[in-house]
C-alpha cells in the first residue's frame, strides 16, 4: 500500500508540474491550481465565444501532456464555459 505521505507528495509534485490547459489547442487562462491532502484540482478561467469542443489537454512545464480528452461538443449560443479537472493520487 502506498503511504499518504508519499500519495501527497506525488499530488504536490503533479501540482507543481501543471502549466497549461488548451482548449481546441489554444491556451485558457488557469484561474487555480488547489491540492488538498492527494487531490489536485485545476480550474479555468470562463471562455465566451465557444461554439464548439474538440479537446482539451492539460500540460506540463516541458509541454508534454499530462492528461487529454477529445469530444465532439456543440455549445449552445450565449455559454460561458470553465472547466474543472480533478487528480487524486491512489
């Protein structure tokens, strides 16, 4: 079993790692990054505009791809949209 010392580290680490969110390959402004206990937790700042959803990625500081996820979403007229993403360490 792993340690929640360990576990917190780890989330601390991925938090720290953490410098980028695109959305449809264009960068949204990263409103917080929180942690509590192993959970990291990453909120955007709300986009206007959006009529569509193709992906989104989180990156790290060398721009390699932490986690991505790809829709095909249509947004209805007069959205804002932020997004919230959520790792827990186990």
């Amino acid at each position: 079993m792993i340690s929640q010392v360990y576990r917190e580290r780890t989330a601390a680490d991925l938090k720290s790692r953490i410098s980028k969110v695109l959305l449809n390959g264009k960068e949204t402004k990263i409103v917080e990054i929180t942690i509590q206990d192993a959970v990291v937790t990453v909120l955007t700042h709300r986009e206007e505009d959006i009529k569509h959803i193709e992906s989104v990625q989180i990156l790290d500081e060398q721009n390699n791809v932490i986690t991505e996820r790809t829709t095909d979403l249509d947004v209805s007229n007069n959205r804002t949209l932020d997004f919230r993403f959520t790792f827990e360490v186990v």
